[in-house]
C-alpha cells in the first residue's frame, strides 16, 4: 500500500554507526513511495577546536569539517541499496534548530532519527523534547534494536471530549491521525495493531484518601456511566477506520482495544510494556494556538518512560514556534 508520508528527513549524527536507522528510513521511503535525505545534523566546533584539533588538517575550521562529512555523507549514500538514491544534507551548528530549519525549507513531512544512542547521542534529552514540541511535522524515534522488527504497534489515545468545542475537534482529528498512522505502520509491517486509553479516576483516590465525601453506590455509578462513555467514544473512533482503509487491510487489521482507568501516563507505559510494543503512536500537543507550545504533562511523562520506538504528531494547524529563516 501507498501511505501518506511524501517527503522524510532522516536525521543522522553519525555516518558510520547508524546504518540501522538509515536502512529504517529507506524501508519507509519505499514503502510510502516517499523521497529522502539523509541530514547529518553536527554540532558547531568549540572555540579552541582548532588548538585541540591542529593536527588533522581536514578540520582546521566550521567549513571543511562541513566539506569532508559532505563528501563521507554521499560516499555512504552511493552504496546503499536504493531504489531512488537518497538526498544528502550536511548542517553544523544547533542540530535541532537546523533540522527544524530544514523542515520548515524543504517542507518534509516526517523527521525520523534515533531515539537513544548514548549520552552523546543527538536526541537524548533536551534536543529530543525540543524536535518532538516544536518540529511541525511528525517525529519518528526508533531504537536500533527494533529497526524493522516491528511486531506489535500501540496507538495511544485520548478521547475525553469535555473541553470547548475547537479543543474537542482538534483532539477527535489527532486521535484519528494517531489511529491512521499506527494502522499504516501495522500493515506496511505486518505488526498487530492495539488501540489503547487510559482514563483517570481521580474521584476515586480522593475518596480512599478522604478528601471527598460521596455514598458509595452513587461513585460506583459515575465511575460506569464515566466507562461506559469511553468505550463508546472508542468504538466509534476504531469504526472510522473504515472510511480510511479497503476490506482487504481492515481485515488483517482488527485491532485490540485496550480500555483501561488510572494515571494515564503510568497505565499507557505499562501497556506498552506489557504487549510488549515495538513502536508507540501518540499526540505531544493537544491544542494550537496556545504561547510556547508546551507539551501535555501526559505527553511527556509517557515519552520520558517509554523503552520503544515512537512517532509523535502534533494536531492539524500547529505552527513551531521557530521561526523560519531567509535562505
């Protein structure tokens, strides 16, 4: 099948140990019939690199560090197995920046690059949180280990709608997008797809904790009527796959639904672990419009202790709040 996916950067920081990641990238392209580059995002030299760095020639400043990893970026390039030869990108400077930079030029619509790989990896931490809540495009982290092995793909899901109106159609169309997305991934992967919310029932601990006061028989009440409202929004969220996809792929399909109550972000990371999943799809930002961007509380703690892949999307209508520079 053709997804939806056009135009993927892949993100390197290293050319000769993330072959894993790039051979990733390449099964996407091709299987989405997309375009790629290859970014090798580096960091700027220090001030005194060319005291500590004088005896290599090749790097006695920014610019012919720039020029040699060019010319290693597009010999690795060269030799890879391709249908359609990759694009080559070679930036120095602030690595999340410039890709963002690149995203926001070039008009990408997915950012794939590795989710860990050391203490001197690019997205490790800081850099990670600042590309999955300002990058306008969706941002795929793998794991070297998981590269096309993907078994299992979880979709996390938020469908509590009491919010205003704009906020309720901006979650139901990320929701979708999450849905959409983990499902293309399970057929272009032959993985089995979950569907999986976690709702709070706070009511519940502040009565075990003695901070509200309510007869038993009237929480036990609003605790099914609060049920039975997710899993009808669920349901109704799973059957419009059926205006996304043909017979034949909604029949391998037939995802798992997982409804579960408590802390959503603790119930969605033992999910993820307990199916275990190769890869998470889930929402970073909830709402548009709103000064700094700033990631859901949720969002993040799930992302802070997930030990998979990830790909995580933003709602129709986000716009980073990097500004986009003049070529």
């Amino acid at each position: 099948m053709m997804g939806h996916y056009n135009n993927i950067l892949c993100v390197i920081t290293s050319i000769s140990e993330q072959q894993a990641l790039v051979e990733q990238a390449l099964h996407v392209a091709d299987s989405h019939q997309a375009s790629l580059t290859l970014h090798l995002a580096l960091e700027s030299l220090p001030p005194n690199a060319s005291l500590v760095m004088a005896s290599f020639a090749y790097i006695d400043s920014q610019q012919s560090l720039k020029e040699e990893a060019g010319q290693r970026l597009q010999a690795m390039a060269d030799k890879l197995n391709a249908t359609e030869r990759p694009a080559t990108l070679v930036t120095v400077g602030k690595p999340y920046y410039d890709v963002i930079q690149q995203v926001m030029h070039a008009k990408h619509d997915l950012v794939i690059s590795q989710a860990r790989s050391g203490m001197s990896g690019f997205l490790f931490g800081a850099d990670a949180m600042h590309l999955l809540r300002k990058c306008p495009c969706p941002v795929w982290l793998i794991h070297r280990e998981t590269a096309r092995n993907y078994k299992t793909v979880m979709a996390a899901v938020d469908v509590n709608y009491h919010y205003t109106r704009a906020e309720n159609q901006t979650r139901r169309q990320l929701n979708e997008a999450v849905m959409v997305s983990a499902a293309e991934i399970a057929l272009l992967e032959n993985a089995r797809l979950h569907i999986v919310h976690v709702y709070d029932t706070a009511p519940r601990h502040m009565l075990r904790d003695g901070l509200m006061r309510s007869h038993q028989q009237q929480m036990d009440n609003a605790l099914a009527e609060l049920k039975k409202e997710r899993s009808e929004e669920l349901a109704r969220l799973v059957a419009s796959l059926e205006q996304k996809f043909d017979q034949q792929s909604l029949g391998y399909l037939q995802p798992e639904v997982h409804l579960a109550d408590g802390h959503p972000a603790e119930g969605l990371c033992r999910m993820a672990e307990s199916l275990p999943a190769d890869v998470v799809v889930m929402g970073t930002v909830a709402r548009v419009g709103v000064p700094g961007l700033l990631m859901g509380n949720t969002a993040e703690d799930v992302l802070n202790n997930l030990d998979c892949a990830v790909l995580a999307l933003k709602p129709e209508g986000f716009e980073s709040i990097v500004p986009q520079e003049d070529n």
